[in-house]
C-alpha cells in the first residue's frame, strides 16, 4: 500500500448473506483532498463508507487508513476519524451541548477540553443560541449541524458525511456546504456520499460514480462532464407526451439523444444552435431548456438510468 | 490545518461507555427515580403491613418471620430483576435502530464489546446502588438480621446483570420489539408472582417445586433471603450463585457475538 494517500483501500468487497452490496471497489484519497461517492440510493455507497470508517469490516479486500489497517487498528484510526452517519443519531433527550460534551468524551478527551470544543464547534455550526435546549426541538437542519459538530469533536483529519444534506431545504443545505468549503480550507480530508449532482460538483474535487456495487466512472467533475457530456444539454418537452417516438426525428440534431419518460434531451456543443436547425426543421417542442451538461448527464450516460430515480 | 490532538487513552474504552450511561443519566434520572426506588417500597409498604395484618391474624410467622421481614428481600430480588430487564429490551433496540447512538458511539475509538461492557457495568452500578438503598430501608424495618446482609446489594447486582445481559444479547440481535412485550408478559410476571416471592417454596405441591426452582428468579430470591436472615447452607447459596453468574456469562458471551454482528456489519 502506498504511505502517500491519506486513505487506500483495494478490492473491497461487501456481502451481506447472497447479495453482494459492494463488487470491487478501488479508491486513493490524498490529505487534504475533497473525496464523493456520486450514486444513487443503493449504490453500495453507505457499505463502503462504512468500511472506510474503520467500522464494518470487509468481506474482502483491504483498507489503509493514516498508513494503518482497521482490523488491527481500529481504535486508533477512529480516533482521528469524525463520521457523519445518514441518520443523525442524537440523543433527543438531551441539549445540544451535552451531545456533544458526552460524544468527546468517547475520545476520552478532558472536561475542560470537551467544554472548550462544544463551545467552538456550536458557534462553528450556528447553533449557540441553542446550546441549551433539548435536540428534539431543532429543526432538521440545526439537527444535521449539530452531527457534523459532533464528528468534529476529536478535530478529525478526515471528515467522512453520509448524505450530509438529505432531506434538508435549500437554505439548510447551504449553510451546511458553507460549512464544509471552511473545514476544506482548513486543511480538513472530507469524504462525501451523495445522489445529488449539485452537492458532488460544489464539493469534491474528486470522485467516483458508483453504480450497482462498482465504480463506473473517476475524476474531476468537470473532467467527467467534459469526458462523458458534451457541452450543453437541450432539453425538449413536448405536447403528445410521448417522447419515445421523437428519437428518430431528433437524432440528426445531436451527438447524442436520451429519452426519458418527461422529456428528451438532446447532447450538443451549442444549445442555441440546435435549437434552430430544430426550429427550421419544424420540430415544435412545448418547451425547451438549454443548460450546461452536469454529472447527471454523466451517470445518465454511464449507466442510462437517471440519478434520482 | 486543524492539529490533530491525538487522544488520551489513559481510561479503558468500556470505561467511557459506562461514563457516558451515567451523565446521559445524570441528566434524565427524574423519570425514572420512583420506579427503580419509590415503587418496591410502596409494594414492601403495602403487602408487608397490609397483607403482613392477615399473615399476622392467622399464621403468626413465615418461616420464623413476620410477613413484612419475609418478603422485604425478595423484593430485592424482584427489583433488580425487573431493573435489569427493564434497561436491556427498549432501550437497547433503541441504541441500536430508532436512535441509533450505539452506532454513533461505532464510529468513536470504542469497540463493540467496549459498548456492550459498559452498558452492562452501568446496569451493575445502577443495580448496586437501588440495592444499597433498599437495604437501608428495609434495614429500617428491621428485616436484616445477619451479617449475611452486607451481601445483599452485590446479591441484587448479580441478580441485575444475570437477566440484563442474555437481555441485551437479545435485543441486539432483534429487528423489532414484537417479541418484547411476550417476554415479558410470558416471562417476567410470572416469574414475580412465583418464584417463591411472596410465599415459601413449600407452599408449592410437590411436584411443582422444581418447575419454580427452575425459574431464575426464584434463585435470586432464595439467595437474598438467606443472606438477611443468615440462614441456609453454604452450599446451596453458592448453587444458587453459580446458576445465577451462569446467566451472566452465557450472556456476555452471546451479546459479544450479537453486538458485534449488529454494529459492525
């Protein structure tokens, strides 16, 4: 295994009884890099971030975390890890601070110490107007800060998110990126799962699209999009509803077309222009989008099925 | 860069478990105080002067006690069964699927076991400390007559951790709590109403005395009353000991097996 990434891990396996959630999986983060896992629900993403964390072990394959492996090391890897698991997992019970206090201690850190962080990391969050109420009172949005802050606790080298913004409103999932871009700058290793195609290009510098256990595809986003998409995408609805018998039709005018149930897009350099060799063709959409392609075209492509499906 | 303070691991891992059950306690001790304290001497208080009158009027004594003296340390016994049972079913499913902080607690330099060990040490500490309690009380009404009876909060410990940790082995390997409610329905009150908890064991018929010898309670009890009152063989308390530490293990042994497969699968 190579000492220079910060995380390695090598053919990683997962079965759970006869079905095989992760098939092979190959990743090298670097330290300080912004690491996703682009795929939808199902993927085999959680699986794998699970082993990453040093929690589940592999059926088969290997794991190099800090150049240490996590059957053998597992405490010790752990303790320079922070995890935010999907599922918040907080006590309800309790006040916020005390969530936090009491998880630091799991890291046997000194009261005085875990005082001081709770304090840092609420005001990090924007939730010290809250210290003192009970979790079960904070909207979805505080509830998920509040576990980022919590995996914060041990002031990890890498940060690991599971979905960090499922189920949150757009207001909420900025505030949380907002969060994660200042963790990134200061040197933070984080490591993303996520199906949506926007929080992956905000976030990662790099990733993979993971796809029915496997990686389908890596790289940059942009190198992605420049690698599976073309340039623009035009999107095309139209009346009949339905899509399916436009494909010969609109074939000619793109390097690529995909049918999907609601409309047709159709992959091209220049949006615009083929929006008039359409118009002098008498195609007569109901609607049309030109947009740049983004990673859903990329998995749209790789796999022909649609992210958030 | 955040410096990455490597921690302390000067406090053993099941050691902060523990901790963390006692603060998370600390902080919610309210609701659950008069169960664990008020509720076993509301029923010593009742059955012991109220039923205690009757037993007087017709009997005199119970085996050479008054009613009240008799079952005041298989209350003991009851309690700290029914404490173990009680922070062993719900709760651990909780930990473990609706709240899911035992998988947050997963991903923290604890182990499986070390999760598993402390919730057990805190039900052992929580036990131990009802029991001190309790015995002070009944102490009061003069039902301790040995000093056998210093024996009596470790006895209801024992007695605590020989139901909570097959318990928690349980639960940690259950999807839902439809069982729960069985167990305890089909179980656990019957064992409290007769395990030889109110009356003697020779109250029974013959041939259903080794069906309530049978039931672990009854053992609890057996051995509480002995040690108040100072009497019985050393031999058959330390069956009654050895069956009961029994539990504990084979507990342990299986909720090793149940926690680890449920947290780190």
């Amino acid at each position: 295994m190579n000492d220079a990434h910060i995380l390695e891990a090598r053919q990683l396996v997962k079965r759970f009884g006869d079905f095989e959630a992760v098939k092979g999986v190959d990743v090298a983060i670097d330290r300080g890099e912004s690491f996703g896992f682009l795929g939808p629900n199902g993927a085999g993403k959680t699986s794998t971030m699970r082993m990453i964390s040093a929690v589940s072990q592999p059926t088969t394959g290997e794991i190099s975390i800090f150049g240490l492996d996590p059957r053998t090391d597992g405490p010790e890897i752990r303790s320079r890890l922070g995890v935010v698991t999907q599922e918040d997992s907080l006590e309800l019970e309790l006040s916020v601070r005390h969530n936090l206090e009491m998880f630091g201690r799991y890291f046997d850190l000194p009261r005085r110490v875990v005082r001081e962080r709770a304090t840092e990391l609420l005001e990090f969050t924007q939730l010290t107007e809250r210290a003192n109420d009970k979790v079960d009172n904070l909207s979805g949005g505080m509830k998920r800060r509040l576990t980022i802050a919590r995996g914060l606790m041990n002031r990890p080298e890498i940060l690991i998110l599971d979905e960090p913004t499922t189920g949150l409103d757009p207001q909420a999932r900025h505030l949380v990126w907002d969060r994660l871009y200042r963790l990134k700058r200061e040197g933070v290793t984080l490591i993303i799962t996520t199906h949506y195609m926007d929080e992956a290009e905000q976030l990662c510098d790099r990733l993979v699209v993971m796809d029915q256990g496997l990686i389908v595809a890596e790289g940059a986003p942009r190198t992605l999009i420049e690698r599976f998409s073309t340039r623009e995408v035009v999107e095309l609805r139209f009346a009949s509803g339905d899509h399916e018998s436009y494909f010969d039709q609109l074939t000619p005018f793109a390097e690529r077309v995909e049918v999907l149930p609601d409309r047709v897009l159709l992959y091209v350099e220049n949006g615009d222009e083929a929006l008039r060799e359409l118009h002098a063709a008498h195609v007569a959409p109901s609607s049309t989008l030109v947009r740049r392609s983004s990673l859903e075209d990329v998995f749209l492509h790789l796999t022909g099925r649609s992210l958030t499906e | 860069m955040i410096p990455s303070l490597k921690t302390d691991e000067s406090r053993p891992r099941w050691l902060r478990s523990w901790g963390y059950h006692a603060e998370y306690y600390a902080q919610t001790w309210r609701g659950s105080v008069a169960s664990s304290v008020l509720f076993p001497i509301l029923f010593l208080t009742s059955l012991g002067i109220g039923v205690g009158h009757l037993v007087g009027q017709h009997h005199g004594l119970v085996d050479g006690q008054t009613y009240l003296h008799y079952i005041a340390p298989s209350l003991l016994a009851t309690t700290t069964m029914q404490l173990g049972e009680g922070e062993s079913l719900w709760p651990v499913l909780a930990c473990l699927k609706w709240v899911r902080t035992y998988h947050a607690a997963a991903t923290t330099p604890l182990e499986p076991d070390d999760i598993l060990f402390g919730k057990l040490a805190w039900v052992a500490t929580r036990a131990f400390l009802t029991s001190v309690f309790y015995v002070a009380i009944i102490g009061c009404f003069g039902a301790l007559q040995s000093w056998w009876s210093l024996t009596l909060p470790f006895i209801g410990t024992l007695v605590a951790l020989a139901f909570s940790a097959p318990l928690v082995a349980y639960a940690a390997r259950s999807e839902s709590e439809a069982s729960f409610i069985t167990i305890y329905r089909f179980a656990f009150v019957p064992m409290f109403l007769f395990s030889a908890t109110f009356y003697p064991l020779s109250a029974y018929p013959g041939y259903l005395r080794p069906v309530v010898q049978f039931f672990p309670l009854y053992h609890g009890v057996a051995l509480a009353r002995a040690a108040a009152f100072g009497e019985g063989s050393v031999s058959s308390q330390l069956a009654h000991v050895v069956i009961l530490l029994a539990m504990t293990v084979g507990g342990v042994i299986w909720g090793r097996r149940t926690m680890r497969r449920r947290l780190t699968n």
